[in-house]
C-alpha cells in the first residue's frame, strides 16, 4: 500500500472516529431519561393532567419542553396547544427559551416555527399552535390531543383559559395535558388538586441545585427561606390566607377581573428606596400606578430590584420617562435630601414629592387594603412577588420589610388619598 493510500486511509477513519464521538456527544446531551429527576418523569398510570406544583428553578419549563418531546416522538400528540400567559412568553419561553422546545433538540431536529402563524411544525407531521392566557377566546374552536401550559396561576384569567382548553382537548384516544406552574393560592389550582384525573407533583428550587448558581441559592436561603414568599416561590407551598392579613387572595383576584378606564388622568412613579445595596440588602421598592377615569388606582408595574442608588434612580427616570408620569414620589426617612439630590443630578426637569412615614407601617397600609377590598384598585397584569407580598403581609408579625408593598402603600396614597392622609382622623 503506498504512503498516499495510508495517509488517506488514515484521514478517513479519523474522520470516522470524530463523527461518532460527536454523535455519541450529542446523544448524552438530550438523553433525557439519563439526566431528568425522578420527579421530571412522565408519571404512569391514568390521569388526564399532570400538573407539576414546583418552586422557581426547579426545571419545569425543561420537564414541559421534554414532556411534549417524548409525546410527539411516540405519536401521542399531532395536535397540540401551547399556553403561555402573553405570546411573548410562548415564544421567548416555551419555545425559544433556554430551556424550551428549541433546546431539548440538536438544531437540525427542530420543529419548524412560523411565528406569524403561531405554528411549529415537526419532521413527522405534528403542529403545535400557540395561545395567550390574555386571550382565552382564541382557544374557542381549534381541537388538540395534547396541551401544555406553563405559568398557569400567572394568568389574569385562569379558570377561563383553562375551561377554554378543556373544551378542546377531544381529540385521540388519551388528550393530555401538562401545567407547570409555581403556586399561588387560586381556586383553579385546588380544584385541579383534588380532581382524580389529575396527577400532582410537588418540587423545591433546591432539588435542582446542581444546575443553579451558588449565589442564587445562597441568596435565596438568607432572604427567603423563612418567609411567606419563598415558601410560596421557593418550596412552592400553597397558601392559605391568614388570620391578620390585610390583604386576602380573593381581594387580589379581584384586582384582576377588571380593566382600567383610558386614558390616566394621572401616573406616578413611587419610591421605597433601600439604606444599602449588599447582596443581603433589601430591595428597593419601585412602582409605577396611574388614576384611570373612573377614580380606580391601577398598578402598572413593578420594577422593584437590589442595586445602588444610581441603579435604582436610573430605573425610576427611565420608568418616569417611558410611562409619561407626573411625579416621582419617595419615601426619605432613611435617606433625608439624598434621593431628591441625586435624581436633580440625573435629570433636573423631574417633578418630585418627598414623603415622610409618620405612622406604622400597617397603619400606612391598612386604608390601601381598604380600598382593594371595595375594588378601587386593579392590577394591569399578574405580579406574582408583589402579590404574594401583599397576601403574606401580616402586620403583628411580618419582620422583614416589604419594600414593594410600602413603594405600592405610597403610590395609591399619593393618587387616590391626596390631603386626607395628612389628617389622623382618616386612619382611624
């Protein structure tokens, strides 16, 4: 044999060796069997849904994405549902997400996404169509075998999105579907949990602690370990209301059936800022709310978050910008002139009110939880850590502060109160 023939026969089997190494690679890395936790298996037995109760991180939305995997490889699910609470978490989380459809196949297994059709499309034949839980409506008519919903107690209208799904969930010899959600205290969700044709798991953030940053879980443990939130976030416990708490799940509930008035007469941008930004520190409480028509506070968002002062007053100017407010409230028992100096440093032209907490805390809010109680006050979407704040906010007992409530306390006082929370007698 000569040289030529060697050094190609060479080339050849080094090139067979390569190929399925890389095969083999590739294998080992979407062998989902191999790396999913018991609790991440498709349950045996009958059940119409398996519903998956488990804290923030715990791999739902790569236990969802597999789910549906193996049930389009076996031929279980040819038409399929995808709910998500907004089309943007369809796309940006189901699908395209680190976790989602997209990554539990190697790019030239993929099924095919038409994202102005709301189709994906697989080699065999099966079609998924997307659906947002803010538009139940469009799952009147479509048929599936199988569903998967991720978030559901998220959803602004969950039982109506569900009983949509349902109602179409009629084709094949076993439709089924998939929820992986983190918890909140909704009716749907026990209703699900006591039904026979519903097969629950329940999981914590730390079962997955393999795949989480050190930081996260050490940060985690030392703020959430011991409150209401992270057994709610955390541990993914269903909770109850408790006795003392201003604020009850159906007062929330009921913050979300209905829809503010347009345009704003006003929107404010409120302030609970934090001493220090540690890694161990409180949060800086940020809340956007506006006065619709009808003299009802709506909140419009929370971009409460730990950082520095120059974080945090860049977050609120950006806020106070994109939402045309017309004033930046503050609390300034902690920081006195600092916070009014360094928003006139970052932006001079910003209209701004300093507030000054003379009373408790619950004090302060117990009129705010009044008003959510007579429905004056709606939520423009969920706002699973704020709301979980406000149920889990017991005022004889609660120690940690509750940065987003307070931030929420001074916003609907400012635009819906105005000079009557000068005047004692009010609170009374």
């Amino acid at each position: 044999m000569t040289l030529r023939k060697t050094a190609l026969l060479s080339s050849l089997l080094n090139l067979f060796i390569k190929y399925h190494t890389l095969k083999k690679n590739v294998q080992e890395k979407f062998n989902w069997v191999r790396h999913a936790r018991p609790s991440q298996r498709i349950p045996k037995g009958l059940w119409r849904t398996w519903l998956i109760l488990a804290g923030r991180g715990f791999g739902k939305t790569r236990t969802g994405a597999e789910t549906l995997k193996r049930w389009v490889q076996e031929g279980k699910a040819k038409r399929i549902a995808l709910v998500g609470e907004t089309a943007h978490d369809v796309r940006h989380v189901m699908i395209e997400g680190s976790s989602g459809l997209f990554s539990v196949y190697p790019s030239w297994e993929r099924p095919h996404y038409e994202s102005s059709k709301r189709l994906l499309t697989w080699p065999n034949g099966s079609v998924a169509q997307t659906f947002s839980g803010d538009t139940p409506c469009q799952l009147r008519g479509p048929q599936f075998d199988a569903a998967w919903v991720d978030e559901l107690a998220k959803f602004k209208n969950p039982e109506k999105t569900w009983n949509q799904l349902m109602m179409g969930l009629r084709l094949g010899d076993n439709p089924r579907a998939i929820i992986t959600t983190t918890p909140r205290p909704l009716k749907l969700l026990k209703t699900l949990i006591a039904s026979p044709a519903v097969h629950v798991t329940r999981g914590s953030t730390f079962e997955n602690e393999a795949h989480l940053a050190t930081g996260f879980l050490e940060e985690m443990q030392a703020c959430y370990s011991e409150t209401r939130l992270g057994l709610q976030e955390l541990y993914a416990e269903l909770l109850e209301n408790e006795r003392g708490a201003l604020w009850r799940q159906e007062m929330i509930q009921g913050a979300h059936d209905a829809s503010p008035s347009l345009p704003f007469t006003r929107i404010v941008v409120a302030l609970d800022p934090a001493v220090t930004s540690k890694s161990r520190s409180d949060e800086t409480g940020i809340i956007v709310a506006g006065l619709d028509q009808e003299g009802r506070g709506v909140v419009l968002e929370d971009l409460s978050m730990k950082g520095s002062p120059s974080q945090w007053i860049q977050v609120a100017i950006a806020a106070y910008d994109r939402f045309q407010a017309d004033r930046i409230v503050a609390e300034v028992n902690q920081g006195g002139d600092m916070v009014e100096d360094m928003l006139r440093a970052q932006d001079s032209r910003v209209s701004f009110k300093a507030v000054r907490a003379t009373r408790g805390k619950a004090i302060r809010a117990e009129p705010i939880a009044a008003l959510y109680e007579r429905g004056k006050i709606l939520h423009a979407k969920v706002f699973p850590t704020l709301e979980a704040q406000l149920i889990g906010y017991l005022p004889q007992s609660t120690k940690k502060s509750p940065d987003r409530m307070d931030a929420l306390v001074w916003a609907m006082t400012e635009l819906m109160l105005g000079n009557a929370a000068n005047h004692p007698e009010w609170w009374r």
